[in-house]
C-alpha cells in the first residue's frame, strides 16, 4: 500500500496500528522518493487460523498413521499407461 507524506501526517497513528495488526507494509511516498514502514517482527500467519472444533473426527493421535497418497504406486501405474 502506498500513501503520501500528507495522509500518513494525518493518520500516523492508525498507519501505524495496521502495520503491526496486519503485517504489511506501508510505502510513503515524499517529493517522487519512497520510504516503507515495515513491522519488526514477522506475523504468524498460524495465529491467525480460524479454530474449527469437530473437523477432526476421531482419535487425533491416529493422524500420522493414516495412509495417505502413495506416489509411488501412482507412478508405477502411470508409466504402464503411457506405455
């Protein structure tokens, strides 16, 4: 996002609150030359996840044993195809 000089002078505050709330930089722009106001430390973009209780049906523990895609036997299956 990019403003100019004048409405971060105006808004210096709230410019600065949504960088720290939303992680993303400002751009300011003074006589054709630009400046970035960027958060000192990176967002955790987990924190901002929406917590679904009930997704996960079941023993959650189970998950790593759950079978998943097996590419190797997709690709064994596929080379014979294109054969």
């Amino acid at each position: 996002m990019t403003i100019t000089a004048t409405k971060l002078r105006a808004d210096l505050y709230r410019v600065i609150d949504n960088v720290i709330k939303n992680g993303v930089s400002v751009e300011v722009e003074l006589r054709g030359k630009k400046v970035r106001i960027v958060p000192a430390e990176p967002r955790d973009k987990l924190a901002a996840l929406v917590k679904r209780p009930g997704v996960i049906v079941g023993d959650s523990g189970r998950l790593p044993q759950v079978r998943t895609f097996d590419e190797k036997k997709w690709r064994k299956k596929w080379d014979k195809r294109l054969k």
